[in-house]
C-alpha cells in the first residue's frame, strides 16, 4: 500500500514557505490563489506571458506535496486518443489471429478479452484519474489556449466530475480529484464555462527585487554586481516593446551562460556574443546588437551608479 502524500499548506504564510523551500518565489496574491485552490480542491488556472514561470508552478507543487507530476502538453490538432485513452491496436489484432487460430469462435468473449484493461493505452487526462487513494497527482494541463474548442469543451467535461467514460469499459470516476493546474499564454481566449470551474490567477514578470532572489537561488555561483546587472538590463529590455520579451527561464539561463564566460560585468560585445542565451527572435536580436542595446547597457550602468 502506497504512503498517504504529505499534507496541504494550512495557511498563505505556509504556502509561501512551501514554496520557498523548492526555489519558487510567489508573491502573497499567487501563494493565497494557490492555497484557495488546495483548500477547495479547484482547478487553477494560471494566465501570463510565456516564460513567467507558470509551469513550474506545477512542478514545484508536486516536489513539495510528494505527488507524480502527471503534464498533459497541449497543441493544435490534440484529440481524445493523445489525450485520454486508446487502444493497443497492434496487441489486439495479434489476439484476435491467435484466438482464430486457437478455433475460438466466440466473438463475445474475443470481444471482451481485446477491450480490457490489458490492452488500454492510458494518456495523460485518464492517467491523472486513475491514481491510488491518498497519492492523488498534481496534473498540469499546459497552454491550453493551443489546442481548438472542441477539445477545450471535452476537457470541461472532465473537470466538471473528474470521470471519463470508454465504452468498452464503462465510467472511470477519480477516487480522489487530482490537483489540476491549467496554463495559458493568451493565444487565444479560454471559454468563460471552464474558467468558471477554476480560480484564476495572472502570473506577471517579478519585480526586480524578485528576479535578482531568483538569480542568487539558481545561478549561486554568479558574481553579485553581475546578478544585479543582468537583472536591470532584462528589466529594462521588457519596457521595449519586443516581440517578445526575455522570461524568467532566459534571465537564468543568461546569468549562467556570463557565470560559465567567467565575466563580472556586461560590456558590450559580451551581450552581442551571448544574446542568443536571452532573446530568441532575430527581429528583437538584430535591435539590441544595432546599438539599443548599448543604449541600455549605459542607462542601467547610469541607474545602479546612482542607486550605489
């Protein structure tokens, strides 16, 4: 028998710390969304810019609560069978030649030994429905806003009773609710209907206090005057308008590419080398190395100059 997961925050204060201990930063909005969530046993739904940190949301929720992580990654064209369930074709064919093959002639019986458990590939969404009692997952339903209507109408279906029903077997119910965490980049807009079933929680940019902890918590090696540059200039870099702007994940992945360089300071031909670890358009590349970047290497030099 399976341990019994390790227990729900029992206030804001003790989701922030939960948090805090596996590296995620929340402001006290996102962590009292997220204790409401546990507490009700809603639905999140987590609405920003990619690269915010929204996913890892997720992630953390299942390190610090002891539970799988069960993700379902949604795209343009995702039906029931990624999704849900489906049959183990090949597997089944095979049994029906052998039962042939063995003179069996029952079809009832072949057909109640091909649509069984056996041969029933589980996706992610009957995953997450089909956990032990006391290890319920956190499942992470992932940019939703890619995949079309009918899937998103299929999907609210689910979250209404947590059920799903296969023919050939009858209704598969939750013994306990997963925690459903479900994401969007605003590609489009999610139907008000499944909204209604969640609590809903913008995640923005962190401030620049945030980012520069994130940093020191990720990247522990980065020199501190170094952090705190990178940290003004991608700051900075947000207010410009770009086609899009650099998210947690590139300031990161930035501060560790400088610490691997062994620099202690940006100048300009270091962020022309390594933008690429930061901006991944060529539009918004091509600005920053045609001289705007240098335009704000010197106003943040100018800002923490006069903040030193």
């Amino acid at each position: 028998m399976s341990q019994p997961h390790r227990p729900l925050p029992s206030s804001i204060d003790e989701t922030i710390s939960m948090l805090g201990d596996h590296d995620y930063l929340a402001g006290r909005s996102l962590a009292t969304v997220i204790f409401l969530a546990l507490k009700m046993k809603r639905p999140l739904f987590l609405e920003g810019e990619a690269g915010v940190g929204k996913t890892e949301i997720a992630k953390v929720l299942a390190k610090a609560l002891d539970r799988p992580l069960i993700r379902l990654q949604c795209y343009e064209g995702l039906d029931v069978s990624s999704a849900v369930y489906e049959w183990n074709y090949p597997a089944q064919m095979l049994e029906i030649r052998l039962a042939e093959a063995s003179g069996l002639t029952d079809r009832d019986r072949i057909e109640s030994d091909i649509f069984s458990e056996h041969y029933l590939i589980r996706r992610p969404v009957l995953q997450a429905l089909s956990s032990e009692p006391g290890k319920a997952p956190v499942f992470l339903i992932d940019e939703l806003d890619r995949t079309d209507e009918a899937f998103e109408a299929f999907l609210l279906e689910v979250l209404s009773d947590f059920q799903v029903t296969i023919p050939e077997l009858g209704t598969i119910k939750a013994s306990e609710p997963p925690i459903v965490i479900i994401t969007t980049n605003r590609t489009r807009e999610v139907h008000d209907a499944l909204k209604r079933r969640c609590l809903y929680h913008w995640v923005d940019y962190p401030d620049a206090t945030q980012e520069l902890e994130i940093i020191s918590r990720k990247v522990p090696d980065c020199n501190a005057a170094l952090s705190r540059q990178i940290v003004a200039y991608v700051q900075k870099l947000r207010t410009l308008d770009l086609f899009k702007n650099p998210g947690v994940a590139e300031t990161i992945d930035w501060a560790t590419a400088l610490t691997e360089l062994d620099r202690l300071a940006l100048d300009p031909e270091t962020i022309s080398d390594t933008i690429g670890t930061l901006l991944k358009y060529q539009d918004d590349i091509s600005r920053i190395q045609g001289g705007e970047g240098a335009k704000v290497l010197e106003d943040i030099r100018n800002e923490l100059h006069v903040a030193g």
